[in-house]
C-alpha cells in the first residue's frame, strides 16, 4: 500500500471516527452517572439538524454547534425528567428519544433540506502536519477533530482527578450511599445526562456542519447507536473510547477503499457495507464475555432509578 | 409545591387510564403543533385522525397497518415482560419476509399447502434470527439490545444482496425484485375490494395464544415474574437463560411472521424496499398496549391512524410525512410520562407531609437492563 | 368543551368528506394531475427534476391543471394506498416517479379506468396506464468524452447507488465515451447502497479520489460527490441535475433531465381526451435529456467535439452503444457495426472492459 493511500485511509478514518468519539464520550459521562440512555440516535439528529440550520441561517460555524450541543441538551432533559422525576423505565424512555428525536429532526428539517454550507477550511498545524505518514491525517484536520482531543483529555482529567469526577462515579455506583454522604444525586445524574446530550448533539453538529456538510433526513444512519456499543467496548474507560471510536471509523472508511481498489474484489458490496455492524456485534461478544470485566467497570447502578424513599 | 407520593399499592386504575391520558395529551399537542405550522388546527385534527375512517376502505388499510403492527408488538411484549430486550424486531420481520419468500419462489404453487409452509418459514426465520441475540446474550453476557439492532442493519443488506443476486426475477429486468407469488403463495382477502387478508385471522390468534400464554400458564407467570424481579424469579427457580431465549424467540417469530403477511400480501414479492419501520413503531405499539394483548390490539390501531393520518396530511395538509414519527414519539412520551401516575400520586404540600407510610418495594424492575 | 370540540370535528369531517368524494369535475374546473415522489424535492436530484418538470406543466398550461404532489411516499406497500389516495380524490392523471410504484400502479390503474396513470421508468403497462423514461445513457457517454479528455491520471471515479440496469446503462456509457478518445482510462466503482446518503458519498468520493481518480461522477441523489470533489481539487460530473453551484470550479458538467415538455404534452392529451398514447423512451432527440452547460476550464476543441457528437445522437445518427463492444471478461458483447437493441438496454447486466468492479452475481 503506497504512502499517500494509508494517509487517505487515517485521515478519513479520523474524521469518521469523531462523531463516534464525541458521541460514545458523552454517553460514558451519562452512564458513570447510572443512566443508560439510548436515545443517542436522536440527540444526535436533533444536534445535527440544529447546527446545519442555525449555522447556515447565523453564518456561523460556532454558532451552530453551539445550536447543535442546545438542541441535544434539550431533548436529553424530556429524557431526564421521565426517568430521574418520573422514575419511568430508562431503557423505554431511551427508546423514545431515539425514535422521537429522528421523526424531529426529519420534521424541522424540511426547510433545509439539500441546502448548501460552506465547507469548514482545515486547520493546518505547521511542522507538526509535515510529519511523514501520519501528518496530514493527525494535523491537517478541521478544527473540531483536535477540539475532540481535548475534550477527551478534559474528560480523562475530569473523572480521574476532580472531586466532581469522584462524586460522580459514586452516584453511578451506588446513588444510595451516595445520596447518604450527601451528594446529590439528583442534580448529578442531571448533568450527566446533560452532558452526554449535549456531546451527542455536537456529534451530530460535526456530521451536519463539518462532514458532509448538509442536512438530511436519516443522515445519522445508525452511528448513535454504534456509539453507544461503542461505551460498552471501551469498558466505560475514555481512553478506550477513542480506541473504539477509530476502529469504527475505519472499518466504515476501509470497505469504501476496498471497493474503489486497482483489486477486483468478488465480495458483494452490501456485505461489505455490512461490515461496521457485524465488527460490532463481534466487539460486544468478545468485550462482554469477559463478565469480570464488565462487572468491575460497568457503573453497578447502571439502569436503575434512584428511589429516594429506599435511601 | 406539588410533588411525587408514592402510593402503598400501584393504581390498577391508573394502569388502563395513563395510556387514555397520552392519547388525549399527544392529540392536544397536535393540534397545538397543527396551529403552530399555519394549519387550521380542526382541519389538521380532521384530516389526521378521521380521515383514515371515512370509508370502508380506509378502515380496512387501517386494520391492515395495524395487524403487521400488532404481531410484532405482541411477540416483542413477551420478550419485554421478561425484561427481555429486543429491539431488533424490523431485522426479524425482513428475515421472515425473506424465508417466505424463498418458499414462494422455489416451492411451486400447492394450493394450502404452499401458505402453511410459507408461514411456517416466516416463524421460523424471524425466531431464527432472533436466536442470535439470545445465544450471545446467554453465551457471551452481550447486549441482547445491541446486537439485535444491529442485526436489523444486517437484515437490510442481506435482503438487498438477496434480491440483487440469487432471488432475482430472471424476468425481472434486472430490477432488485423476486418474481410475483402465484396465488396459491398469497394470502386470501377477506373483505372484497379491500386489501385486507387473512393476516388479520394470525392477529387475532397470536394474540389470544400471548395471552394464554402470558395469564394462563405457569411458564408465562415465570417469565412475568422473572421481568418484574429477577431476584424472586432465581428462587422460584426461574432460568434467566431461559427466559432470554423465549423471549426473543417468540418475539423474533411474531415479527417473522408479520414479515410473511407483508410479501405475501400487500407486495405481492420481495423488492429492497421490504423494511418500512414496523419493528420500530411495534415496540411503541407494546408499550402503549401496556404489554397485554387487548391493549397492544387497541395501540396498533392507533398507531396505524397516526401512519395513514400522516401519509393523508401530506397529501391535504402539505405537511411533510415525518409527522407521524413525531406524534409516535409524543405518544410514547406522554405514555411513560403518565406513567408515573401509576406508582406516584400528585400531592399539594411540603415533600413528605403524606399520612400514608412509604411502601415495600413500588413495581420497578429491580435490574434495569444493562447493555 | 369537549363535545363542542367533537361536534364541530364531525361536523367538519362530514362537509370535507363530501367534498373530498366528490368526483364530479365540472367542465370548467381545472383538471387535478397528481405527482408521487420517491424523495423529497430539495435542491438537486431526481425528484427535483420531476417536480421541475410539473412546474413547467403548470407555466405552459396556468389555470386548466392544478396539482398535487406527495414526496417521500416509501417503494412498498404504503405506495398502492397513496396513489389509490390520489385516484380517489378527483385526480385525472397521476405520475408515479418510481420504478417501486410499478406493480402499486398496475393494480389501482385497474380499479380506476378512468384515470390516467403514467408510471416512470417500468416495463408494464396497460389501458390506461402507460410508462415513460428517458436515455440517461446518451448523456452519460457525452460526459465520458468530456472526462476522458479532462482526466489526467487516466482514473475516473463513479459513487453509485444499486446496479441496476440504469446505473449500469450510466457506467458503461460513461465508459464508452471516455474510452472514445482515451482508451487508457480505467472507471472505479463505489456502490454505497443508498440513493441518498451524503456522508457516504462524499467519503466514497474521497477514497475515489485518494486512489488516483481525479474526475467522478456518481448515480445518486444528493450533490455531496460534486462538493467532496470542489474541496479536494478534483473534477465532477453531475447527474440529475445542474450542481455547479455546489462547486463551482470541480463541476464540469452534468446530464440534466427534462420532463417539463412531455408532463405537458402527457397532460394536453387528458385535457384534450385524446387517447393515451404509447410509451416512451425518449432521449436528446425528445428532448428528455440535455447537458448542463460546460465549465470553460474544458478546452473548446474538446466543446466542439461534444457539440458534434451531441448532435448526431440528437439526430438519431449516432448510438453510444455500438458495436464493437466487449465485456470485462474480453469477450465481445456487440459485434463491430450493430446498436443495442432497447431491450438489450433494458436487461443489461454486465460491465464493459475498463470497469474496475465486479458485478453482484
């Protein structure tokens, strides 16, 4: 494989792998907290709908995304309310907010519909970009995939060294104890999900404003909820998450190259497209069989509500 | 202040009466949303929940929608009481239509005995791709959520490859389509005119079996048990690993079945266009229905008006078709919302100043499910 | 408050539904054409051009037609209540903009005999019910020789949809016309699975262009090929419709469809009640397809040429399809002298030599 093809190929894989990685980051945040939230699929098309028409309408990339991580925050509060005040059933609400958030977006987006944006420049870092093989993929990127990194360092940080982090992980631990050292648990579990809308808003954000970058119905095809398969193979652990997040990426972006290769290869195209959700299924037989490992890492109150009268 | 007080026994009342309260919440909003978009609101109203009745016709594309709706939901209601999972029910739907489908195509045309085999392809191929999920998830502790959703985007591709290559109609132009089913591979129509077929008959029988199954018999009471407290369920001897693959076994087969009915119905054949979003709107249909059959049969037909009332808003109303979708969110919204009433009453008052004494254990699944 | 809201809900209902069965067309009435589109309208694309095409209708013929139109209408069994919806409701004359809609549109074209029904891109037909398409393929070879003279790495890229046979029909024309006045051109083929699907289009254009391909096209429905080729200095060709203005230095040119002059000649006849007609195939000679027109980064002489053979397509005079034509496994499809036949066009199913993918079995 030629030098210029294995850029292609880490440049491409980094830029499909960061809706991934913002998305699966938020949802870690939200699941430390003990809320499963499975309406990723739908944040992310309210985020992506938002950013395209407030950054097309204020000219404004920034604007956008900000819009984006708005719209995310929103949709993820009607989440909230229902299973942290109404304590209904996590995984249904979940349900809800995927579906509901697609059939949303589809509906405010009619309007912008195969509008056009202007493609967001590269933000080329000097020197650092002239760095053979991996250069161009690592620092000639649009700005938000280095705004990725950070935030993944931020969040790293976060949980591993603030006291907010610690308090955080207890209440996904166990939100009884939690609420008996007087923490609370309420309000946490509020930001967390938060949080991981608005992470999930700006992933959309990414796809709607930086990627393609138009608006259309059903345009998240599927990557919320590899994200949030994603969580479960990084083993709730942020690190991972990028690892995940650009292993992803690059079983999306490689079967595209495959198909376009000097190779004439006989393996039917939707087999090939295929490819990213069985590599998923795959990760989640391996990743979960280790139950050990689950068991240590995953949030021991994952999915359950908190009841105030049994603390 | 108002707040939340838990109630010492759960509200049988409120059980039946939350999904009403959605419904009249979701139509409220609906008109406010008719209002907001420039449509005159009662003529939104009319054109979105009375339409779909005006004729005979119409009714019968209405109990057509909703029968493939309430076949899922039924099946997918079993697996869900069990606290089984499946959200993969569109996937099982594709490969019932699928397995159908090769029947009709290759197993010539035996009147009776080509529609027995074909729905008995359709069970099977919908529980079979259902078995995947349940074996990973009993084997291999994997998301039983996941996997199957991701089965779905799989189904898809392989219906497409399908159709593309080994089932395509010779004559067919190279089209991605089957041949049409001979007669004797579809099912009869019931009502002259109409398109409704004998699927309704499956309906109704499939539903009645859950509910035999779910209120009558002793393993039906175990899977109940084991959804709502998977720690009674291990002292009454209940295996989780049991429960998992009847649940998504029954599931996987309903909706294979619904898939069958759609080939061997309305399309006539097998095209790439099979996947039409049933799986998904079934889970909706389950909760609203409250995961009992005679709810899951009123929530279909609801659910179909909301389908047709949106295709007929596009046409009269100029309102884009994703508005269906938004009120099947807003349903199933409202629903877990006023769910809450069930559990909980609305008090007035400081926090805590109710005479009556918290309660034991309120109807929570103790283990929420976990990916 | 309740029952107010119910009575007047009724009563509404039962004055529309009056007027909605009221089939009854007075002769001054305008006639109701319906349109049933697969997609939404947009800005670009496939059901852009159709509904283009009904505006058109509407300029040439002003207050003897109004319209309908419904988009998105999914190819499954949703389709047959849709255009049943339309026959119902006062329509004369209704395009269904689908292949999928065929067989929907054969069954409620017999339930309806009085209405007209007009069925794009099929192969049935019937009394009163016909179908019409157009030789996107013409077009196709015409910016294949824009292509082949433009490209300099001799790769071209094409991101397509589904194989089939109008997709096909579109590569190897393309193909054709490239390898007319450069025979060391190689065309890749992507096949993203989706009519309309713009993230991944535009990463099977990057990875198109990152191979070496330094002019693509596509046959799908959104612009993000001609966009990913304006960001990373490539060349596109669009299809569908004109997109230079999603890359105003990439986009070379497009082959643009026309329906604007046969929805109203289609709609004279009902107006006029003249029979039905036959069905159609029409192409440059119709007017059906035409080139979007040329970036001037394209040298004149290689106008001129396109110009020259554009004309005798146009004039019946030239066939892209002539032989000697030969498939990828070197074998000769078409002897040296012969045109493929429309039904040959309609079931192709195999690549010529120069196509680097290979079929679906």
């Amino acid at each position: 494989m030629s030098i210029n093809l294995f850029e292609s190929i880490l440049f491409a894989t980094i830029v499909a792998g960061t809706p991934l990685l913002l998305v699966a980051l938020g949802e870690l945040v939200t699941e430390k907290s003990g809320m499963l939230n499975l309406g990723a699929e739908g944040l992310m098309s309210v985020g992506a709908v938002s950013a395209f028409a407030i950054a097309l309408t204020m000219d404004s990339t920034v604007a956008g995304l900000v819009a984006g991580m708005v719209a995310g925050i929103l949709l993820s509060l009607v989440y909230g309310f229902i299973t942290i005040h109404l304590m209904a059933n996590q995984v249904a609400t979940g349900l809800a907010v995927a579906i509901f958030g697609v059939g949303l977006s589809a509906f405010l987006g009619k309007p912008f519909e195969a509008k056009v944006l202007e493609a967001v420049p590269r933000t080329v870092v000097p020197y650092l970009s002239d760095l053979p093989l991996i250069g161009r993929a690592l620092f000639a990127q649009q700005w938000m995939v280095y705004v990725s990194w950070v935030l993944l360092a931020l969040i790293i940080w976060f949980l591993a060294r603030t006291r907010a982090g610690l308090a955080l992980k207890a209440v996904g631990e166990s939100p009884v104890s939690a609420h008996a050292i007087g923490l609370p648990v309420i309000r946490i579990r509020y930001f967390a999900v938060m949080f991981g809308g608005a992470m999930a808003g700006l992933g959309g954000g990414f796809i709607s404003v930086f990627h393609t970058p138009m608006w259309t119905e059903g345009m998240i095809a599927g990557k919320g909820w590899i994200a949030l398969a994603l969580v479960v193979f990084a083993t709730w652990r942020p690190s991972r998450v990028l690892l995940g997040a650009y292993l992803f990426g690059g079983v999306m972006i490689s079967q595209l190259f495959f198909q376009s290769s000097e190779v004439q290869i006989e393996i039917p195209s939707q087999f090939l497209s295929a490819l990213p959700y069985l590599a998923t299924i795959l990760v989640l037989v391996l990743i979960s069989s280790n139950v050990k490992m689950i068991r240590m890492n995953s949030p021991a109150s994952l999915g359950k509500p908190f009841l105030k009268e049994n603390a | 202040m108002l707040w939340l007080e838990q109630r010492p026994v759960p509200s049988d009342k409120m059980r039946w009466l939350s999904p009403l309260i959605a419904v009249v919440l979701t139509v409220l909003t609906g008109l406010l949303m008719f209002a907001l978009l420039g449509k005159d609101p009662w003529q939104g109203f009319e054109v979105f929940f009375i339409n779909p009745l005006k004729s005979t016709y119409a009714i019968s594309e209405l109990v057509l929608k909703a029968t493939a709706l309430a076949l899922c939901a039924a099946g997918l209601a079993v697996g869900f009481r069990a606290n089984v999972w499946n959200i993969g029910a569109e996937g099982q739907f594709i490969v019932g239509a699928i397995c159908a489908t090769v029947v009709a195509v290759h197993m010539g045309s035996h009147p009776g005995f080509t529609l027995v085999l074909m729905v008995v392809a359709g069970l099977a191929g919908g529980a079979a791709w259902a078995a995947i999920p349940a074996f990973l998830k009993t084997r291999f502790n994997a998301s039983e959520i996941l996997v199957s959703l991701m089965l779905v985007y799989v189904a898809d591709l392989l219906a497409s490859w399908l159709v593309f290559g080994p089932l395509k109609d010779p004559m067919g132009l190279n089209f991605p389509q089957t041949v049409m089913f001979e007669s004797e591979a579809l099912l009869p129509i019931l009502v002259q005119g109409t398109r409704l077929n004998l699927v309704l008959g499956f309906v109704l029988i499939v539903l009645m079996a859950t509910y035999i199954l779910m209120y009558r018999t002793h393993l039906g009471f175990k899977m109940r048990v084991a959804g709502e407290s998977p720690k009674a369920a291990r002292y009454a001897g209940v295996s989780a690993k049991a429960m998992v693959w009847l649940g998504l076994l029954i599931g996987g087969a309903c909706a294979g079945l619904a898939g069958m009915a759609e080939v061997a119905g309305p399309m006539g054949q097998l095209t790439d266009k099979i996947s039409n979003g049933y799986g998904f709107a079934a889970i909706i249909v389950a909760f609203v229905g409250r995961l009992h059959p005679l709810g899951i049969g009123l929530a279909a037909l609801l659910m179909a008006l909301f389908f047709i009332g949106g295709e007929q808003s596009q046409q009269y109303l100029g309102l884009p078709g994703s508005i269906s979708m938004v009120f099947q969110g807003m349903l199933l919204f409202y629903l877990l919302a006023s769910d809450v009433l069930i559990r909980f009453r609305i008090r007035w008052g400081r926090e805590g100043q109710s005479p009556a004494p918290p309660a034991a254990s309120a109807r929570v699944p103790e283990d929420g499910a976990t990916t | 408050m309740k029952r107010r809201m119910i009575l007047k809900a009724g009563l509404a209902a039962a004055a529309t539904s009056m007027m909605l069965q009221a089939p009854m067309a007075l002769a001054d009435d305008p006639a109701k054409i319906g349109f049933v589109y697969v997609s939404p309208i947009g800005d670009a694309g496939w059901t852009y051009q159709h509904d283009l095409g009904r505006l058109e209708m509407i300029d040439n013929l002003g207050d003897k037609v109004t319209t309908t139109f419904v988009e998105s209408v999914p190819e499954g069994a949703d389709a047959e209540r849709v255009i049943r919806e339309m026959a119902a409701s006062g329509h004369d004359l209704i395009f269904a903009t689908s292949f999928g809609y065929m067989n929907y549109v054969e069954r409620v074209a017999k339930q309806f005999p009085n209405v007209r029904f007009m069925h794009a891109t099929g192969y049935k037909g019937g009394p009163n019910f016909l179908n019409y398409n157009a030789r996107f393929y013409e077009g196709r070879y015409l910016t294949g020789i824009i292509a082949g003279e433009m490209t300099k790495s001799d790769i071209l890229g094409y991101v397509a949809a589904f194989p089939i046979p109008e997709v096909l029909q579109g590569i190897n024309a393309f193909t054709l016309g490239a390898q007319s006045v450069n025979p060391d051109i190689q065309v890749r083929v992507i096949w993203v699975n989706s009519w309309y699907d713009p993230g991944k289009e535009r990463e099977a254009a990057q990875a198109l262009i990152a191979q070496g391909a330094d002019v693509i096209t596509h046959h799908t429905d959104s612009t993000a090929v001609v966009q990913a080729a304006q960001d990373q200095g490539a060349y596109a060709v669009a299809y569908h419709s004109d997109m230079s203005k999603y890359g105003k230095d990439a986009h070379l040119t497009a082959t643009t469809h026309h329906w604007g002059p046969y929805y109203t000649e289609i709609a004279e006849r009902m107006l006029e009640k003249e029979g039905m007609g036959e069905s159609i195939w029409g192409g440059f000679k119709e007017g059906f397809v035409e080139l979007a027109p040329i970036n001037p980064v394209v040298p004149q002489a290689v106008q001129d040429k396109v110009a020259e053979v554009t004309e005798q397509i146009r004039e019946g005079e030239f066939h892209p399809f002539t032989g000697p034509i030969v498939g990828q496994d070197g074998k000769e499809v078409l002897a040296a002298g012969q045109t493929m036949t429309d039904e040959q066009l309609g079931k192709m199913n195999f690549y010529v030599k120069g196509v680097n993918s290979k079929l679906p079995k």
